[in-house]
C-alpha cells in the first residue's frame, strides 16, 4: 500500500521501526511488570497470601485480553482485503 502511494520500496525502514519498537516494548514491558508486582506486594520466593495470588493472577490474565481485544479491533478495520491487494499488485507491476 505504501509503494503503491508513494512508489518507493522503503521495506528497510519499516523493519527499522518494528525492530525499535519491539525492543522499547520489551525493556517497558519489564519495567512495568515490576512496577506492578511490587505495587500488589508480590514476595518472590515467599510465602504470598491469596490476595496478593489473585492479583497476581489478574495481572497476568486482563492486560492480555485488553491487548488481544485491541489487535482484534485493529485487524477488523484493516483497510487492505484481497480485491485491494490485487490492485496494490497490478499498480506496483505496471511501474
């Protein structure tokens, strides 16, 4: 879609970008998760009451299902189908 509107191939920097946003979302994904565990007063190695089990629980369980959700949503509304494919396709072949 992007060559088909701007007419370069910029695969490069569009791997750059996932590349760089995989590896911010790692080093944050464990900055919160501690973050988190410490807030709900998680003991590793430690004798944990069931509050604190069940908090634990939910934090594995519902920022899942909320970044689930929002994919779904963000595939539904995904803008290119078969039929735009094919169009992107004979567009970039007719060059």
């Amino acid at each position: 879609e992007d060559m088909v509107n701007t007419g370069h191939l910029r695969t490069g920097l569009f791997y750059a970008l996932l590349s760089m946003t995989e590896k911010i979302g790692g080093a944050v994904a464990i900055g919160i998760t501690y973050m988190a565990l410490d807030l709900i007063g998680f003991i590793p190695g430690g004798n944990n009451d069931k509050d604190v089990i069940s908090s634990f629980e939910m934090l594995f369980i519902i920022p899942r299902m909320l970044f689930n959700l929002m994919i779904a949503i963000i595939i539904l509304g995904f803008p290119i189908d078969k039929a735009r494919q094919e169009y992107n396709r004979k567009v970039i072949e007719g060059r």
